[in-house]
C-alpha cells in the first residue's frame, strides 16, 4: 500500500471516529424565574435572533451532527451564553444589566449582531430596519428603568 493510501486511510478513520465524540446540547429552559421579561414583540424578535446562542436552549440544526462542525458550533454557543444569556439574565446584578443592554444597543446599532455567519444560513434571523430599532427602542427604555431603579436606591 502506498504512503498516500496510508493517509487517506488514516483520516477517514479519525473522521469516521470523531462522529462519536459529540459535545453536549444546550437543552435548558428558556422561561424560568431568571429569564428576560419584555414585550410579546420584543421576545419574538430575541427569540428568532438570539436565542440560538444567548440563552439555555438551542434548537439544533441537522449539521451540528457532523464533526468537527458540531465541536465548533458548541463552542460558539458556549461562548455566546458566557457574554451574554437571556435565560439567566434576572440574575443579573443592575449594574451588569446596563452593561448589557448598552452591549447589546450598540452591537445593534454596528449591524455585528446576529453574526453574518449565522445569519447566511438562517436568513430569517437578520433584523429588518424595523426589528432594530424596536430592539434599540427597548434597550433605551430599559436602561432608562434601571437607571431610575438605582437613582431611587432599590438596587
């Protein structure tokens, strides 16, 4: 057997193999005591938008069965949930909510969220000019309850 047939065999092994190492699925809850509460409309479009990475439950597309695509999702997920997770977003203290609805206002406003790479295959997940500013809109509105939340020394 050639030294090329050798290779090939080789990695095909290793990628027939690695179809059985799967990370494990970001199956919590989205609605439990901690998660955001806003507007029916405003849920809709968070949901539809950026759920799938910011929060505790994805819904899974087909080809995050193929690894190492699915090792490479995961980790996008994971690292999504740890900047920013509406699941647990309650829990947040007051002051790293404005922190985050700020980051969330200007990833908006610069057109970076949801990523161009998510939003290439789900195409319904791209915000129209009206879903951005109804999502700048309640940002502001937000903040601006919680800023009048500490200025009345409820934190």
């Amino acid at each position: 057997m050639s030294k090329k047939k050798k290779i090939l065999y080789g990695v095909l092994i290793v990628l027939v193999v690695i179809q059985f190492i799967r990370p494990a699925r970001n199956n919590g809850e989205l609605d439990n005591e901690n998660a955001i509460f806003t507007s029916l409309e405003v849920g809709k479009v968070l949901q539809t938008s950026c759920f799938d990475c910011h929060s505790d439950k994805t819904n899974y597309p087909w080809y995050t069965n193929i690894q190492p695509l699915g090792w490479w999702l995961n980790n996008h997920i994971t690292e999504g949930k740890r900047e920013l997770n509406f699941s647990q977003f309650e829990s947040y203290s007051l002051k790293r909510k404005l922190k985050k609805l700020k980051e969330i206002r200007e990833q908006i406003q610069e057109g970076d969220m949801p990523l161009s790479s998510y939003t290439l295959i789900h195409s319904y997940a791209k915000l129209s000019a009206e879903q951005k500013d109804l999502l700048i809109k309640w940002t502001e509105v937000t903040t601006n309850y919680l800023s009048d939340t500490i200025t009345q020394g409820k934190e």
